[in-house]
C-alpha cells in the first residue's frame, strides 16, 4: 500500500477533507411509529492509498469517520466509519461500512459528473452475491437491516447527502433515512 497523496482519487477526490453540517434529518424506528432527530456532524475523510488486489485490480482508498450528534441533547447518536475504494479500470465505486450496533455492509454503484459536482451512487442488498449485509443473529431477528442506498453530491465547498436503510422492525418494514448538508472545514 502506498500512501501518496499525489495519487489520482478519481471521483473520490473531492471528498478528502474534514466535513461539519448542522441541518441532519433522521427519520428511525420507534415501536409505535418514529422518531425524527435533527442533527449536526462531522465527517473526516482520509486519503490512505492505494491497494491491489490479486495481482490484477487497483483501487484507491479512502477511510472515513462520521459521527452524529442529536440537536436535542447534544450526545452522539451515531458512530460510523468504513472505506470508499474506486476502481478506475471497472468504472466502479465501492463503499463498506460499519456501525455498532453489530451492522456492516459493501455497497457497490457508480460515480458521475453532475453540473461541475461529482454523484457517488451506492447501495447494497440484503443476501445479494455482490453488494450485501452482515449483521448478527440478534439485529437479524429484531432489527433486520434489509437494504441500503446512498448517494453523496459534492462540490468543491459542499456535500450533500441522503440514505436510506430498510429495516424490518417490530413487525413492520420501516425506511430510515438520513441526509444533512456539510461544508469544507
Ligand atoms: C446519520 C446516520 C444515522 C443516524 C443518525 C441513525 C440514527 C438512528 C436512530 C436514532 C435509531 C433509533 C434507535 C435509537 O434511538 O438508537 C436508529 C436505528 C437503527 N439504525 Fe440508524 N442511523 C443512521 C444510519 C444508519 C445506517 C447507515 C444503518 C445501517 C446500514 C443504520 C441501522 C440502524 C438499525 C439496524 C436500527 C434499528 C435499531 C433499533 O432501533 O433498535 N442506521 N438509527
């Protein structure tokens, strides 16, 4: 693994950096019905390299830590961190995360140019052979995350952002989402 920042990040590039937004919307889960939290963030990407992968794949690689704070009461409410790794031969764009709540995922999907900002788009599957979900024995039973997708914009001073995770969850399917607008610190 080398660790140039010199290297080319492809579409990834413009996220390097540290991130803060304080307008974060969660929509999550509540027995009877949900919950809805404002929130601010700081997201911090870290460009760590390159690697190869059996002699014949090339990715670049950047590791990411994003944590989440409620307006409400101030406390972290959500830790995430993973990679985001480009393939330039494959045109691909991939994206792993873990949360700890016993939670992780390989996203897969693509990157283009939008009117001068870059789209990253992701998602992964619950028992799909590429872009699945792990999760333990009790998330499965009682907290099943299903599906997920993610699309990043960002532009030179601003990401914006918006997910949605499928959960099945007391006895219902529920979507999850979250996105915020962040700007360059
Ligand atoms: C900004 C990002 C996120 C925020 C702020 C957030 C916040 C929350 C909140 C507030 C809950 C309700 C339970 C609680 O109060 O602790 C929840 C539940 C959950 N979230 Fe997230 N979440 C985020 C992203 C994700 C992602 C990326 C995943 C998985 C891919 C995920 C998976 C889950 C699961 C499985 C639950 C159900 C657990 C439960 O409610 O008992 N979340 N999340």
């Amino acid at each position: 693994m080398t660790e140039q920042t010199e290297l080319n990040y492809g579409p990834l590039a413009g996220l390097i950096g540290a991130w803060a937004g304080d307008k974060g919307e969660d929509i999550a889960p509540e027995p009877e019905g949900e919950e809805n939290n404002p929130y601010y963030e700081t997201i911090v990407f870290e460009a760590i390299g390159d690697v190869t992968n059996a002699e014949s794949q090339r990715l670049v690689v950047l590791h990411y830590r994003q944590i989440v704070s409620r307006q409400s009461d101030k406390k972290v409410f959500h830790d995430e961190t993973g990679y985001w790794m480009w393939d330039a031969e494959r045109d691909r764009v991939m994206h792993s995360l873990s949360i700890p709540r016993a939670v992780t995922l390989l996203a897969g999907g693509k990157a283009r140019k939008e009117a001068g900002a870059t789209v990253l788009e992701v998602s992964a599957k619950l028992g799909d052979s590429d872009w699945g979900i792990i999760q333990s024995p009790f998330m499965r039973d009682n907290a099943k995350t299903t599906a997920f997708a993610h699309t990043i914009n960002v532009s030179s001073n601003e990401l914006i952002y918006a997910q949605t995770t499928m959960l099945d969850i007391y006895g219902r399917s529920f979507e999850h989402t979250d996105k915020n607008v962040l700007t360059r610190q």
